[in-house]
C-alpha cells in the first residue's frame, strides 16, 4: 500500500474498532466494506487481517472474563462453524481469481442483509433456544467467517436473544470470535496465501484499533448508544448498497 493507503487504511480500521466499542458489533463488516469501496487491497489479504484484528481484541476482553462463558452454546456453535470456516475460505479462494465482481457483490448484500438484521431488536426469548438453532446459526456464521472474517451478525442476533446474563453472551461471543480468528489465520498460513510484502503495513492498525477502543471508552460521541447504533447500521447499508451496486451493473453488462 502506498502511504496515503495506509493512512486510509488505519483511519478506516480505528472508526471500525471506535463504532464496535460503543455498539458490540460490525468490526469486520466497516473494515471490509471499506476495503471493498476503496480498493486498498486484496479482500483475501483484508479478511486475513480482520481476523488477526478481531483475535488482538478478543484476547484482550478474554483474559478478563472466560469464566463466564456458556459453555454448552459455546460447543455446538464450534462444532457447526469451524467445518464451514473452511467452505468459506475454498469460496473466498475461488471467486477471488477471476471473480471479482461477484466477490464485491456478494460481500455488497453480505453488509447490507447484516446491517438490517443488526437494526432490529432481537425479542428476548423466554427459553433457550434448542440445540439445532445453535448449530445453524453457528454454521451461517463460519461461512462468513471463512469469506470475510465477518462471523458477528447471525451470533449477535441469537444469542442476545437467550434467556442468560449478558456477560455471559458477552464473553462466549467473544471466545467464539477469536477461536474461529485462530483457524481461519491457520488456514490461510497452510494454504501458503500469507499476504503480500505490501501488505504486512495494514498490521500497524493494531495499535490504531488499540487506540480507537480507548478513545470510545474515555470520550464517547454526545449522544445516546442507540443514535449511534442508527448511524452504524446505516452507513453499513449505504456501503454495501455502493459497494454491491458497481458489481451488479457490471456483471449485468458483461
């Protein structure tokens, strides 16, 4: 990346880290949506860095609180999203050959169905939810996970919905993410896809992302967590309308 890149690039992923700070969610789907809009780099080596971002965090908050974790949910979420961590990678792997435009659309509607999931509620439930329902939610989410380290959106809808105390949702999110983060940066080193020299500059987010997450805490916006929520979920579904839009006109003409 050239200089004015990386600072695109480190501004992009502190925002990222100061909205997910103040909402609980969308680190991935800012960082990746604006990679996609600006063309800074590769959405496979984006991804690959996302994941390490995400796993520098969750560590952080993990040290803290993994006795807290729900353990039950925790496995057969594991046992469903790490196998299709691996389809997502192969369908990451295969569209961003000669497929680009239909990787920039998928990723497009990825954002855009997230960020209207993200913009509702989740109705509390008055009993947990069965086993299956973690399995399918779980497979939904590695996935995304796999393509775009983006595993947040279907998690956070169901689990906010159970009936557990929130450090409990909290922290089993968290080690969920950085579990799946593990594997998927595994993949990507046995696979010999380790980014290009260019590349290894996006890792200087981490102490923006570091940054960012204590600029939130310390000095957080003038206004209520739910505006910010609103401003979140919308600039997420602008990105993914302008980033998927592009790729529809051009496929359409191809």
């Amino acid at each position: 990346m050239s200089l004015p890149e990386l600072i695109g690039f480190l501004l992009l992923a502190g925002a990222a880290a100061y909205a997910q700070t103040l909402t609980g969610f969308a680190f991935g789907l800012i960082t990746m949506g604006g990679v996609g809009l600006m063309g800074i780099m590769p959405l496979p080596d984006a991804a690959l860095v996302v994941s390490v971002l995400v796993l520098v965090n969750a560590v952080q908050m993990f040290l803290k609180g993994w006795r807290d974790i729900a353990r039950r949910e925790f496995w057969l979420v594991m046992a469903a999203s790490l196998p299709l961590l691996f389809v997502g990678y192969w369908l990451l792997d295969w569209l961003a050959g000669d497929r680009a435009d239909l990787l920039r659309l998928i990723l497009g509607l990825v954002i855009i169905v997230s960020s209207l999931q993200l913009a509702r509620k989740p109705a509390p439930l008055r009993r947990p939810s069965g086993k299956l329902s973690f399995l399918v939610f779980g497979g939904i989410a590695g996935l995304m996970g796999g393509m775009f380290s983006t595993a947040g959106p279907p998690l956070v809808y169901h689990f906010y919905r159970q009936p557990m105390q929130m450090v409990k949702v909290r922290e089993t999110l968290v080690t969920i993410f950085a579990v799946n983060s593990v594997f998927r940066i595994g993949i990507v080193a046995l696979a010999g896809h380790l980014p290009s020299g260019s590349t290894w500059s996006a890792f200087l987010a981490i102490p923006a992302v570091m940054g960012a997450t204590y600029a939130a805490r310390r000095w957080p916006p003038p206004f209520s967590p739910a505006t910010m929520r609103r401003i979140v979920v919308a600039l997420l579904f602008l990105s993914g309308v302008s980033l998927g839009a592009p790729s529809v006109i051009h496929l359409m003409g191809a």
